[in-house]
C-alpha cells in the first residue's frame, strides 16, 4: 500500500490521457437527494421503499446507523431499499458516525417528531470549508425545541413541535429540508420563508407527501407544512444526480469528445448547459438524455457559482478543470463557499496557472497539463482532478480516493465506459510529498 506522510497507507486513482472519450453514461440517483430521503424515512410509520439509491459510501455509513437504532435497511435483487422504521428504539446517532458525513444532521428533523428528544454528532464531510448547522437549529428552536452543544454532539429536545413561520437568514437547502422534515409531524402549519428551490427539496417534499405529508410549494421560496399525526409506508423514486450529469459533461469538452449522459432531467441542470455552452460546448437535450459535443475547443468563460437555479457550487470544481484547457483568462468565483479552492494547488501541480484571489480564482488556461501527484481533499476535487488527468500528459495519481467514493458508487466503470484509462491502484512508490496527510 501506498504510504503517506505520517505513515498511513493509501490507495491511489491513476489516469492516463486516452484522447476523446466517446460514449453514454446512465446517471445514477442523486448522492444529495438519497442522504434526505434516507433520514425522512424514519418519519414514516409503514415500510418504505426507495428506487434509485446509489450505492456510495455514504449510504453505507447510514446503513450502519441504521443498524445501531432498530430502522431495518434491506437491498432487493432489483436494485431497490426497503426500509422499516417501525421499530426504531433509539434516538441517539453516534457522534463517529456523525462525523463522517455532513447529512447526518437529517436524522435530528426526521426522529424528533417521534421520540421528543434526538442526540446527533456534529457533522463532517467535505472539509473545504466550516458548514455551520445555526439555520438547522433556528428551525428547530422556532418550531418549539430546545437545543443543548456538547463536544462532539448536540441534543434537540421537544415535548410537542408547534408550526411556526420560519424566516431562513441565507439560503440554504439542507437546513430547508430539515426544516420540512420536523415540521411535517409538528402540530399546525409552518411556514418556510427564504427557503432553497433546490430538486433536492422538492425531491424530498414529493416524498414527504408520498407518505401522507401536506407539503405545499416545494420549489419556491416560500413552503408551507401542515402537520399530520401519523404518515403511512410507501414507495418513491430518487431523482438522478445533476452534479454527476454535468460532470461528465464538462469530460466532453476536456477531451474533445462527445458524451451522453442518459437517465436525467434537463431542466435541472439549465444554469450548468447555458454556461458549457458559452464554453463553446455543443449540447442538444432531449426527454430525458443531454449529449455534449465538445470538438470545437473551450473558451474562457466567467463563472459565478449560486444557489439553484444558479450554476451549481458542487459544479466550479470541474468546472475549473474544464477551463484550464481554454485559451485566455476565465474567471471562477464562488459565492456560495468562497474557501472551496483546494482543489486549485492541486491542479497547479499538474501545471495549471492559477491564481486565487478572495472568493474568484483567476485561470490562465490554454497551457499544457503534465501528470504527477495530486490530493482530492473532497468529491468535487476528485472529480476535478479526474478530468485534468484525462488531459495531461503522462500519469496523473490521484490519492484521497474515499472522498471521490463518498459521491461515486462506479467512478471507474463510468469513466471506462467513454474510454478513458483508469485505475485503482493499492500500492506503489510517492514520488512527490502531498499536500494533505491521508485520512
């Protein structure tokens, strides 16, 4: 095994530049959107059924707590999860467990309608930048919950939940669903001002009502929940993954190649087709397919990362990749989480000009990328690094690889699917010190 700074062992990514990748890839269900449903199916008081779980890392961990609090997670030989949460005994989420992944703090909104009193680890995940929970918290404590922090956990505590009018003071889509997640089984009706428009949200509404829920404008600013004593079992299909869509996308324009990506909804991913196509991507959007024709060549765009309908944060990433293969000065900024540039040393090892300045990386593209060593810090980041590799010269090693796996649940067969050379690789020699130890 690969051996890092301190000692610790590592698998690696290896990509070689295979030319233009060609092909289809079929999306699979959204990594974000599967992490909501999971924790909302608590609420429900019959069996479950989930179409279209993609088998990542994450899902993983939540299986395991599942394990630790009685809600019963079983895999058909159809590819669906069947989960029965009737006999969940505990309300406490082990703060490791916690740790690993940032939607864990979905289990706080979705147990305390049923158990009164939810103890949750703080939240991990991607570590480019802090993710504070005070908009979480805002929600629960206006709809009636007490909240007390300890060192690695935090307990929400509520005798009965009571609809309140919730005004958020920034958009944020995780704290919206939790939102909608306490307030679905809450006494009276809520309602959600300044609320995110993400398909996430809406996704995890349309299951929520599903199950019996009232949940009303799903989609707009403004959402009301009437709550319901009870909700029943039931059946729903996760919407596909937009930010695997669009990364796959911008693999067409890396490489000069054409790509389909299958299995999607257009509309969600308007922002990221307006922008590749100023780009100078082709791109013809049918039913449910999007086809990128990128054998034009790239040109250097400016970028403004915003929350949906925005283009997407998860998205600059790859999006910076892509950039540096076009000819002239693009410029990436990032409103949303202005510190996610840690992927930006990474692709400067690889030899690309850029420079970051606040919240905007300033990219001198058109300048040709050499292979080498490099760290993905978070799913994006690899998912960046990726691309660059697929257009540098020689070997790129990616180390970080459970970070990518988090948000992949077949990063190599997708990728091999169009073409490109690449590998897992368990061992072998670092010829270049990382930025980052390995985890």
């Amino acid at each position: 095994m690969l051996k890092g700074k301190r000692g610790c062992t590592m698998n690696y990514f290896e990509v070689e530049a295979a030319g233009r990748l060609h092909g289809e890839v079929r999306i699979p269900g959204s990594k974000n959107s599967s992490l909501a449903l999971l924790a909302a199916a608590c609420l429900a008081d019959g069996i479950v059924t989930l179409e279209g779980i993609p088998e990542i890392d994450d899902v993983k961990v939540i299986g395991r707590i599942a394990r630790d609090i009685g809600l019963s997670m079983q895999w058909t030989a159809q590819g669906e999860l069947v989960l029965d949460p009737r006999y969940i005994h505990s309300a406490v989420i082990d703060p490791g467990k916690a740790s690993s992944f940032r939607a864990s703090y979905y289990f706080a909104g979705a147990l305390l309608a049923k158990f009164g009193r939810v103890t949750v680890g703080f939240p991990g995940g991607d570590d480019f930048t802090s993710r504070p929970i005070d908009q979480h918290l805002k929600a629960f404590q206006a709809l009636g919950a007490k909240v007390y922090a300890g060192e690695e956990s935090y307990t929400v505590e509520a005798a009965s939940l009571r609809g309140a009018d919730i005004y958020f003071d920034t958009i944020t889509s995780g704290a919206t669903i939790n939102a909608m997640l306490a307030a679905a089984r809450a006494r009276g009706t809520t309602n959600l001002y300044h609320a995110a428009v993400d398909p996430e949200v809406v996704d995890t509404a349309a299951f929520l009502n599903a199950l019996g829920a009232k949940v009303y404008g799903a989609g707009t600013d403004r959402i009301r929940i009437v709550g319901v004593p009870y909700l029943d079992g039931g059946r729903h299909a996760v919407i596909p993954d937009r930010l695997i869509a669009g990364a796959f996308l911008m693999a067409a324009g890396m490489t000069g190649g054409v790509v389909t990506v299958r299995d999607v909804i257009p509309e969600h991913l308007g922002s990221c087709i307006a922008k590749l196509g100023e780009a100078g991507l082709e791109l013809e959007s049918r039913e449910s397919s999007i086809t990128a024709y990128g054998t034009e060549g790239v040109r250097a765009v400016r970028v403004r990362a915003a929350m949906y309908p925005g283009f997407a944060t998860d998205l600059q990433q790859p999006m910076t990749a892509l950039l540096t293969q076009a000819k002239g000065k693009s410029l990436v900024t990032d409103h949303v989480f202005p510190n996610r540039f840690n992927h930006v040393p990474q692709l400067r090892r690889l030899g690309a000009e850029i420079e970051v300045r606040g919240e905007t990386a300033f990219i001198r593209g058109g300048r040709p990328l050499t292979g080498g060593w490099v760290h993905a810090t978070d799913v994006r980041a690899g998912t960046c690094l990726i691309l660059a590799g697929l257009a540098a010269e020689g070997v790129t090693r990616i180390t970080g690889t459970e970070h990518i796996q988090r948000g992949y649940a077949d990063v190599l067969g997708s990728f091999r699917a169009l073409g490109a050379k690449i590998t897992l690789q368990t061992g072998g020699r670092q010829e270049a010190a990382l930025s980052s130890d390995c985890s």
